[in-house]
C-alpha cells in the first residue's frame, strides 16, 4: 500500500506464544524504551524466510531458554501505540512447555522470565507492554484455539 508521498507502509510482524504450566503463565520482564522494566510474554519480530510458527519457537526459546510445542494459534492482534502512531501485527500461539535450557543467553534487554498466576499478571498492568498482553492471555484462558493449520507458509 503505498502513501500520498510514495512511501509504502508497513506494520511491525510479530509473533507471542502463551505457555502455561501448573497454572502459570511464562512471562518475560524486559526494558522497553531503554529503563523501564515491563511484562510481556515471549513475543519478537518475524524473521525474513522464517514461519509465524517458526518465529514463535524462536523467540521463546531466545527471551526464555525454554523449549516448547505450538499446540494452537490463538489469534491476531493489531495495536497502534499512541505516542508514536506505530502499528504492531500480532500473532499469538499457545505452547505446552518442553525443557528449559539454563544455559540459554537471554536476548539483550530481557532481565528474566519468570512464571505469573493470571492474577498476578492482571494485578501488573501498569507493567504490561502493551494491551495485547492481557488481551492475548485473556483469549487463551477464554478457551480461544485455532488449529495450527489455520496458518499457511507458503515458500
């Protein structure tokens, strides 16, 4: 889509996976906007020649160090931030959690991951990256699930 002034458009691609176990949602604290310290779940920016599904298994094990299994897609959010007129595309999956590999370097700007009740994240909302964060774990813990085949790569 082109602008007035030949520019072409563009939104943010991003990917967030929803990982519960015994209850508790794997969350991630990060910097956002260089000091402040927010939650977010384990969510990045789609790579070139890389799946929706493909970005989310690496972007949780990147902001995590766990290993998991895409068991549905739960959705597609798009969220323009108020300050700068940025626009985010997001697709959420839901995850069963696999293994965790300590020794994972976590991405830069990721302080921890760190597993939150869903009371205790709603509890957090001043900390919340954007509302896509309870908007996504409020639709997967709605029952919402979409089979993975929903979504096609087509190379």
């Amino acid at each position: 889509m082109s602008r007035i002034d030949g520019s072409c458009w563009q939104p943010d691609v991003t990917v967030a996976t929803v990982v519960v176990r015994d209850g508790r949602l794997l969350m991630v604290e990060e910097y956002a906007g260089g000091d402040r310290l927010v939650l977010n779940q384990p969510a990045g920016h789609l790579e070139p020649d890389e799946s929706l599904a493909q970005a989310a298994l690496r972007e949780t094990r990147e902001e995590t160090g766990w290993d998991v299994e895409l068991t549905a897609f739960i959705g597609a959010y798009q969220w323009k931030v108020p300050d700068n007129g940025r626009h985010y595309l997001r697709f959420a999956f839901a995850a069963a959690p696999l293994r965790h590999d300590p020794g994972v370097r976590l991405d830069d700007g990721i302080e921890r991951a760190i597993w939150l009740t869903p009371d205790e994240l709603q509890a957090e909302r001043a900390r919340w990256r954007s509302p896509m964060v309870w908007q996504v774990a409020s639709d997967f813990l709605a029952g919402r699930r979409y089979p993975l085949s929903l979504l096609q790569h087509v190379a």
